[in-house]
C-alpha cells in the first residue's frame, strides 16, 4: 500500500469532474486500499480519489478516524443520490486539499445514495449525521466542487489568496 500526494487547491486538477469506474476489480481494489491508507496517514475521515489525481467516482470514509476506535472503513463508488431530506443543517466542515480553513456549511440533513461496494456489491442507504455530511462533501469532489464553493464569493476569494500565498511560502523555503 502507498501513501500518495494530496492535492491542495487552487488547483485545476481538482475541477476535473470523476468517471464512473467500469468494474470494480483487483486494481481498482488497490487504489482504493491506497486512498484510504493516505487518508487515516492525512489524517482525515474522508477522500475522493480525485484529490490524489485520479478522475474515478471512488470515496473512502472512516469516521472513526482520529479517535480512540477500531477502523470501520466505508467504500464508495459510483455513488448516486436517489433522495435528499428538505430539512438542511450547518455543519462546521474542512477539507484536507483546503487546509486549515473550517467553516459551516449548510446541507440536507439524510440522503438515499446508492453505490458500488469493496467488492463491486450494488448497495443502498439512508444516511444521517457526520456520514451523511462527509459523503455529500466528497460526492462534491467528484463533480470538482469544493466545500468552499459553497460559501460566499469573498470567503472563497480570501481563503484560495491565503493559500496561493502558503504555495509560494513553500516554494520559496
Ligand atoms: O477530514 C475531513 N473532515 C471533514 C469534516 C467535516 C466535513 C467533511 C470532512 S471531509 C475531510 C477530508 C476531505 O477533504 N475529504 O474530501
Ligand atoms: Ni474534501
């Protein structure tokens, strides 16, 4: 298993809208084995394949993360939301390709998604809470959007300034 580069914005890369994966088979097992050792490496609790660069509808979460659990890792791929609550939420969310920015953002409280497995098993679920919260989060990866697009226009332009300026900081070092 290999720990790969997280991509941080501003970063074209990161826009790329992700390709449904055409079978969930051994390498495509491998990769997802690979997002989630970078992600509990990062650490965070979930990661869409695009922001290690690779264009396919994959996320991996784990909400036990960080805490003081055993690892309960979620794999989904092709996800597809089949129904949102009308009742919205703020949840204080980051992102690990935004560091060090946290900020509230509005969403449906329960979604109905459905996905393809580890093993390629067609699945369906109602999820609330921070798992419903931390997929909506990555299935905006997978159409290229950040958490920061869904704040205001001067937010998103101080954040993206702050970290073009931590870019050239490191460049330069
Ligand atoms: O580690 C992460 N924490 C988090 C907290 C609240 C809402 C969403 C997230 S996802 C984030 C990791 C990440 O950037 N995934 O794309
Ligand atoms: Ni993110």
């Amino acid at each position: 298993m290999a720990i790969l580069p997280i991509i941080i914005a501003p970063d074209r890369r990161l826009k790329v809208i992700s390709q449904p994966v055409a079978q969930v088979d051994d390498e495509i097992r491998r990769l997802m084995d690979d997002i989630l050792e970078t992600m509990y490496a990062a650490p965070g609790i979930g990661l869409a394949a695009i922001q290690v660069g690779v264009a396919k509808q994959i996320i991996v979460i784990d909400l036990a993360n960080g805490e003081d659990r055993e690892r309960d890792p979620h794999y989904f791929v092709n996800p597809k939301t089949l129904w949102t609550s009308e009742e919205t939420a703020p949840q204080r969310e980051g992102c690990l390709s935004v560091p060090d920015f946290y900020d509230e953002i509005d969403r449906p409280i329960k979604v109905v998604v459905d996905y393809l497995d580890y093993d390629g098993t067609k699945q369906e679920r109602e999820l609330d809470g921070t798992l419903s919260t931390c997929l909506q989060h990555e299935m905006d990866h997978l159409k290229g959007i950040l958490f920061i697009d869904h704040l205001s226009r001067l937010k998103r332009s101080i954040i993206l300034k702050k970290l073009r300026k931590a870019q050239k900081l490191k460049q330069t070092a």
